[in-house]
C-alpha cells in the first residue's frame, strides 16, 4: 500500500496531488433506465391532452420518420431508428418526420393550437439513489416561447407533472434538418428514492402561422444516478397543496427535505395566516390578500443547515357579475312612472341605470323607484354592474303609449252648500268618469252638479282604447264659512216639532255633545251628530227647566272649536 502522505512530500513538485485528491472523492454514475423507442412504443402513452386542441392538432409519434441520429449528425428518416417525435396530421400536414403545422395566423382555415404529451405508463423506481441526471439526444427549432417541448417528470403516478428543461430553438444542418445534440438535466431531490418515477415530453404551439421546423424529437433516454457520495448536509425541499390560490384559500405544505436526521423546520409565511411554523408538515396556511408571497423552510440535520424558497400567487378569484333586472311592467302610459329591481347575479357592489327619456335619466341605487315618462315611444333602459371581479351591462326596452284628449270646463268659485256645474269634452273612444265621484249627481256624465263642502279638483277622465287614461282638471273652489249651532230651546213633547236638541252646522265631521243639570251633574253625552237629546235621563222624561251644553267638534276643513252655553227644555 502506498503511503500518501510520503508519496505527497515526493511528488509534491510534480505538481499532481489534485489528481490523486480528486480520484480519493469520486465516484461513478450507475445507469438506473434507458430507452431507444425501438421496442417500447407500447410503454408510452403519447395521446394525452393537458388543454385544448385544434382540429389541425399536432401529434407525437413513435417511429423512424425521424429517424435517431448519434450526435452531432444531421435528420435522416427511414433508418431503422425510432424516435419520439411531433409531427403534423390532416389535409394541412406537409412532409413527415419531425415536421408540424403551427398555423395560420388567425385567418380561420387552419386550426393548429395544439397541447399534448407523451408520458412513459411504467414506474422508474430510484429507491435508494441519489445525484439524479438526465441525459438524452434531441433535435428541435419551432418558436422559442410559443412552440416548443418541455421535459416532465411525476412522483405520483402521472397525476402531476412538474416541468424540468424548456426546449430552446436547437441548431440546424445545411437543408433545414436538425442537428442532434446531447442534453443532460440534473433531476431536483424531489424525484430520488421514489417508487414511482416516471418523465414525460410535452408539446405546445399557438396557431399563429410562425415557425420553423424542425419540430422535436428525443431519442436515447437515460437516468443515472451518483455513486455514494461523500458525506453532506441537508437539503430543504417542499411542496405546497397548490401555487395559485384564491384570496381566502389556504394551502397545505409538506416537506420533501433530505438529510441525516433531520432535527427541526423551521418555517417562514410571508403574508400569511399563521406567519410561522416548525411542524413539519404545516398545514391550513392562509392568504387574505392578493400579491405574490415567499415560504421558507429551513432544516437542520446532524451534519448542518440548508434553506429553501418558493412562492405562491395568490389572485382575486371573484367572478365578474352577470347583470340582470325585472320591470313593474314594460308598456306603460305617458307620464306614468314604473320601479325596477335588480336580479344581477354574482354580488355586484355598485349599479348604474340609464334611463332613455327617463325622469331622472340616471340613477345608482340597486332598486330604482319613481322613474317617469312623458314621452310616447319605445325607450331603452340598461344596468350596468360592476365588482371586483368586473363589469357586466343589460338592456331591456318599455313602451310608452299616448294619453286620449280631453277637456274639461267649469272652473268656479262657491259658497259652503252651494253647487257648481261642470262639463267635459273630448274626440275619439273610450270610457268616460268623473274622480273623485264624490258630491256629485252622476260621475259619468259630460255635464254634472257638483256639491262640495270643501275647495275640490275634479278630474274628469277619459280611458282610451289603448287602456290609458286622458284626464283634464275642472277646480271647484269653496268659500268655507264655520256654521256650528246649538238652539237655545227645544220642546220633547213628541209632537214632531223640536222635539230633540241637535248641533246644527255645515261642515262638521266629529262633535262631542254634553248636557249638564244646574248641580253640575252630568246628563247626556254623545258624539253621535245625528243622535241628538230627547229631554231625558236615565231613562225617566225631565221638567222643564235651563241647562248648560259644552261642545268640542271637528269641521270637514281641518279646523276644530269649542262652545258652550245654556239651552231651555220647555214642556
């Protein structure tokens, strides 16, 4: 055996011991899985569809069309090697091998938006292994950023797919043909000792008609992992329940950290509900806020500390509204006025109404009220709701229909029960009425008497035969004088003259009539103006004599008054 340190003092001026320290740490690379495509066509699933395709789609393929090259050679097809490669289909399609459709810039014949993927079905265990990489031969142009390949890979059996190379424009030979290159992608810690490892090749272009071929193809996959390596500290690693989150949701996070022994997590939440935790696992973890945050964790081993940093996106997920209202009734007469009420959907926060020849014309109360017309035709009416989420306008129309002519005559000045005559005139058809009727002989007559005890505007109006009613107004104005009496005698003798005492007067509504004897006491009381006393008391007929009245009365214009004074029964 050599000694190093007697064979370092002797070779030290030679100037080599990096090479011998190097070849002291190094380990070599074990092959863990591999596949040329030649025979394993059966073990891809190349028709799977994250999002939406085109009818003009581009697809994967499994065979020697483009033919697998040793780099740095140039395309060939039809020699015997099987690639996986994207190639056109359809009346469309021109040329074969690693060729595709990206389009046709919109002009609507062409519909080649495509996002597919071919992913391996078998599980790739890498228990036990660690210092992953991926190697493999490729070829590949399209449009970097809209049409181009990305390598994935899944822990979980295909469920979920994490992205960990995007294809760059890639070199081309004279003649457009691709020229192969050899890649290789040091897989992240998340996909070592996994049971179920598994990589798939994803494909997407838009349809605008740029691009240039060749498209991809992949051939000569390989996984290899490190030998042992020497002794290291941790590695931090996570994963979250989800990176795009609504504002209210929250997430829950695990741990996917290596180490020896790993002793503690320590967690960081920026702009979170709880702001820390050193579970290792945490979980309810909440964001009330739009914006984009970090998470931290940090975790300590036997042998040191490593730290981690990811962020998540949290949005503004309340959907737009869907604006919607009803109507009282959408025909209506003119100068008449109609309420509306909101049927939006989806919580607006603020409304704004137009109102086409409308009185008001505008309006921003959720339920609008009292909205007038005074102009025949067909008028529209339109909401518009608004949130955070954004902006939605409907409009819906009302007809408005013209009024029947009709005048009315008789404006005059009366005395309180005194009468007016009124009269109406108008053209055309329709049903004919006086409002109020009261106080008058016939109230659907042209010519009537009117008899009101107060100042009266009447109506006199005509429905026409489209339902809406013409009206003119006819004013009757009453000269109200108070007239309230109670006579200073009366007889209850019952021969048929005088023979109750009654509170006389025009114009009285309400009274409240009292009779009292000499000694003050209390003898009749009514409130009853049609009543009136007959002289008795308790049932038993009085003797003549003088009394004392009070009276509180109501009169039909408002006013109200008291008298009071001494009446004689005379027998």
């Amino acid at each position: 055996m050599i000694n190093l340190h007697q064979y370092y003092l002797y070779m030290k001026n030679l100037l080599i011991i990096p090479l011998l320290l190097t070849f002291s740490f190094s380990f070599s690379q074990v092959l863990l899985w591999e596949d040329d495509f030649n025979t394993t066509a059966l073990d891809w699933d190349i028709t799977l569809q994250p999002g939406a395709n085109g009818v003009d789609a581009n697809i994967w393929k499994i065979n020697d069309e483009e033919g697998g090259v040793a780099p740095p050679g140039c395309g060939v097809a039809g020699n015997g090697e099987s690639t996986l490669h994207v190639g056109c289909q359809g009346g469309f399609c021109v040329g074969t091998g690693a060729v595709y459709n990206s389009g046709d810039g919109g002009a609507g014949f062409i519909f080649a938006e495509t996002d597919i993927r071919a992913a391996y079905t078998l599980p790739i265990s890498t228990l036990g292994e660690t210092g992953l990489e991926f190697v493999f031969d490729w070829i590949g142009v399209g449009d970097a950023g809209q049409d181009f390949a990305e390598i994935e890979y899944s822990i979980d059996g295909g469920t979920t797919w994490n992205v960990i190379w995007t294809q760059a424009p890639g070199a081309t030979c004279g003649g457009g043909q691709g020229q192969w290159a050899e890649e290789t992608v040091n897989l992240p810690v998340a996909t070592e000792n996994q049971a179920d490892l598994r990589f798939a090749f994803h494909w997407v272009n838009n349809n605008d008609g740029v691009g240039t071929d060749p498209s991809f193809a992949v051939n000569n996959l390989r996984l290899f992992a490190a030998g042992t390596p020497p002794p290291t500290g941790p590695t931090a690693n996570f994963t979250a329940s989800s990176t795009n989150i609504c504002e209210g949701d929250c997430i829950n996070l695990s741990d996917n950290s290596t180490g020896t022994n790993i002793s503690s997590w320590d967690w960081a939440f920026n702009g979170a509900t709880p702001v820390s935790s050193s579970d290792q696992n945490p979980s309810n973890i909440c964001y009330n806020v739009a914006g984009t945050y970090d998470i931290t964790l940090t975790v300590t081993d036997d042998i040191g500390t490593d730290d981690v940093t990811q962020s998540i996106t949290v949005s503004n997920c309340v959907s737009p509204p869907v604006a919607d209202f009803s109507i009282d009734t959408n025909i209506i007469c003119k100068g008449d006025c109609i309420s509306f009420t909101d049927n939006s959907t989806d919580d607006p926060t603020s409304w704004f109404w137009t109102f086409e020849e409308g009185n008001p014309d505008t309006s921003i109360v959720q339920n609008p009220s009292e909205i007038c017309f005074d102009s025949i035709g067909t008028f529209d009416v339109t909401l518009t709701v608004t949130n955070s989420g954004g902006t939605d306008q409907t409009t819906t129309s009302i007809t408005v229909l013209d009024l029947p002519l009709i005048e009315g005559f008789g404006d005059t000045i009366i005395d309180i029960g005194g009468a007016a005559e009124l009269s109406a005139s108008y053209t055309g058809f329709g049903d004919f009425y006086w409002e109020p009727a009261e106080h008058l002989d016939c109230d659907t007559c042209l010519e009537v008497i009117a008899t009101p005890y107060l100042t009266t505007t009447y109506y006199p109006t005509l429905v026409g035969p489209n339902g809406c009613p013409g009206r003119d107004t006819v004013l009757v104005v009453v000269n109200f004088e108070e007239i309230v009496e109670v006579p200073s005698a009366f007889s209850p003798n019952n021969d048929g003259l005088n023979d109750r005492l009654f509170v006389k007067g025009i114009g009285i509504v309400n009274i409240d009539f009292k009779i009292f004897n000499r000694y003050g006491q209390l003898i009749y009381s009514s409130k009853d103006l049609e009543e009136g006393w007959d002289g008795t008391f308790n049932g038993e007929e009085l003797n003549q004599g003088v009394f004392v009245y009070t009276l509180e009365y109501d009169l039909i214009n408002g006013q109200s008054g008291e008298k009071s004074g001494n009446v004689t029964l005379v027998k």
